[in-house]
C-alpha cells in the first residue's frame, strides 16, 4: 500500500529531514530573531550549522518525530515542525512548529502543516489529544491553532519575559473527539 | 539583615540527597504510583532503587554543571527521617521562571508538613534563586497535592484536559502557579 496522501495537504508536504540541508537553512532562519523568539523560550542566539548538523546528529532522540515541511508548488523547505514528549499510555504528544520563510507567514502554510500533523497524531499514531503552548505575543499562531481545531486550556501568568517585560504561557490542546467532529463537519 | 537559614524550617529541613539510603526508600514510596506520578513525568511504575540512585546522581551532576536544576531531600528536623523530596527539574534563567516537584512519601506526613516544604521551597526559589515565576504540575486525581497548592498562595492557571491516564480513566494534568507577588501576599497572610 503505497501512501504519501495522509502527510500531503493543500499548500505544504511533511517530509523526513536532510540534516545537512536542514542545518543550513536553519542558521539562516534563526538570523531572523523574531523567528527565534516566537519559537523558543531560551534566549535567541546564532549558531552555525555545522554545530546545529551536529545537533542533530548527537542529540536526536527516536521519541521525537521531526519533519521539515515544504511547499507543494516548489518542494521548498519553509519549515519544521515536531511531535514529541511522547505520553503513549494517556496518549498524549506536543506539537512544535515554526516557518523559516517569512514570507510564507498568515497565508494558512503553518496551518495546514499543523492540520497534516493532528492527521498524522490521531490516524497514525492513534493518540488521544495533542498539546502545544504559545507565547501570549504571538496572535497569528494563537489564530493559527485556534484555526487547527486547537481550544484554550488555560494561561501560565507572566511565564515569560521578553523587552522588558512579561508575557503569558498560552496552553492549548485538541482531543481526539474534537478532531473526529471536525473531520464530519468537512464533510458534510 | 537577610534571612540566613533557607534550609532550615520550624519542623524540616532541606538535606543534600543520600544516593544510596534515600533511593531506597524513594523506591518502597514509588509502590504508591500516585507518589509516582508527582515526583516524575515519566510513566508511573514502581522503580528499582539502582534506577533512582541513578537519576539522583543525573540530577546533582546537571546542578552543579549546568545549574540548570535543584533537587533537595526533605527531612524532619527533630528525628532526621526522611519524608520527601523537592525537586526543580528545570530552570529557565533568562524568564526567571522554573517548575516545582514535591513528593512527600506518607499522606499522614503530607498533611502534617506538606504546607511547610511547599513554604520552605518558595523561600528558596524566590529569595536566593531570584526567580519570578514557579509551576507545579498536579495529576487530576492527587487532590491532597491540589490542595496543598491552593492552600499556599498558589493559583490554578491550566486544566490540559485527558492529559493523563490513571487507575483505569482519564484525568486532567492540572497546572498550578505561583508569582513572587502571589508569595509576597501569602508571607502577609501568614504574619497577620
């Protein structure tokens, strides 16, 4: 049974990452910190890609499943997403996800690459909800996810702290049932 | 003048953790797998003590490398027995934000001296680590532990809901936390 459907979508395909080529892309992304912040809660920093390559290829973890997602126009890498934090008894997993490529942000590529991903989570790996948290000054991703199928679960006060301020830990998480009523909804 | 003695309560004190002792007996309260379940975020089964003493001596060599966690034994002051631990499994610095894990063995010490190990680590947290912000994750189903948060200045901010599976259903993994502002008011309420 030849398959490639369920991780291709209507903007972006999930594929397997090429560290080299993924490496490299990423000390171009992370020169861009606002890509950086949104992303991470550590402090934004440049790195090399030979030293990230090598991240990589010491640190990675088969409980973690990495994808770089592309553009199905060009095939392009605009991305990456993860699941990870494996909870396979209450089947639980966290989703990361981040676009590279500035200008593939608000026109719905990050979206439908989350949409492959809950696809993924519940049809393939059969898990019973996935979480993720977001920083509270990051409205598109916020809507990004809300638009996945994502609910609000709650807000971790003044978490972070970011220009001389603080920020909120937004907590969401979609079931299984949830994302079953989505599906019918589609199709009806 | 400060307050000198961030390891030594009215009835507790904070003790560097015994590899050998503690893990045995960390390994008889692991049998209890609510116990489980609190201290660790990995799947609660009764652990051989060989394998506790090994993630002790993880937790004290990444302190003192990285300083990137703290993980003190709980012990009674008058006896010495040992009734738990405190654990902050991860520190983010540059947010001055961290996670708190306490476990004491026994729900009858729990209920005795819960509130003073939660009082004892929010000391340490805010007045010698600096930090500005601390979560407690508590399983939906360890109500003691819920009610020890509450009744320490702590506020409940998540409910991720069917997060965990235990005893045969689903619960929601509750997220609890505590600001320095939340602590300065329970240091007022306390001396009222």
């Amino acid at each position: 049974m030849m398959d490639t459907s369920t991780l291709t979508g209507k903007l972006v395909r999930l594929k397997a990452l090429e560290i080299e080529k993924h490496a490299a892309a990423l000390e171009r992304w992370v020169q861009d910190s606002e890509y950086s912040r949104l992303l991470n809660i550590e402090p934004a920093a440049l790195w090399p890609a030979k030293q990230m390559q090598e991240w990589f290829e010491k640190e990675f973890k088969a409980d973690t499943i990495f994808f770089g997602i592309h553009s199905l126009e060009d095939d392009r890498l605009i991305g990456d997403t993860t699941l990870g934090g494996f909870d396979w008894t209450a089947g639980n997993a966290w989703v990361g996800i981040g676009l590279g490529e500035r200008e593939y942000w608000g026109k719905g590529y990050g979206t439908d690459a989350m949409r492959l991903v809950l696809r993924f989570a519940f049809r393939e790996l059969n898990l019973n909800r996935v979480s993720l948290d977001v920083f509270e000054y990051n409205p598109r991703g916020i809507r990004s996810y809300e638009n996945a199928g994502f609910k609000h679960e709650g807000r971790g006060r003044s978490w972070l702290m970011r220009d001389g301020r603080r920020w909120d830990m937004v907590y969401m998480g979609i079931l299984r049932s949830e994302w079953k009523e989505l599906q019918r909804q589609k199709k009806d | 003048m400060i307050g000198t003695q961030l390891f030594s309560g009215v009835n507790l004190r904070l003790a560097a953790v015994d590899a050998e002792k503690d893990a045995a007996q960390e390994s008889v309260w692991t049998h209890d797998l609510s116990y489980a379940a609190q201290m660790r975020q990995a799947i609660a089964h009764p652990l051989m003590a060989l394998e506790i003493k090994k993630q002790y001596q993880e937790n004290v060599k990444e302190s003192s490398e990285k300083g990137t966690q703290f993980f003190f034994a709980i012990r009674l002051k008058t006896d010495d027995r040992l009734i738990g631990f405190m654990h902050l499994p991860w520190m983010s610095w540059s947010n001055r934000s961290t996670f708190l894990r306490i476990g004491i063995g026994e729900t009858v010490d729990l209920l005795q001296y819960g509130c003073e190990a939660v009082e004892m680590a929010l000391g340490y947290i805010f007045n010698e680590l600096n930090l500005y912000r601390v979560t407690a994750p508590v399983p939906g189903y360890n109500l003691e532990y819920a009610a020890l948060y509450e009744g320490t200045g702590f506020v409940l901010e998540v409910h991720q809901r069917e997060m965990c599976y235990r005893a045969g259903r689903r619960w929601d993994m509750l997220l609890y936390g505590c600001l320095a502002e939340d602590w300065e008011k329970l240091k007022k309420e306390v001396e009222s």
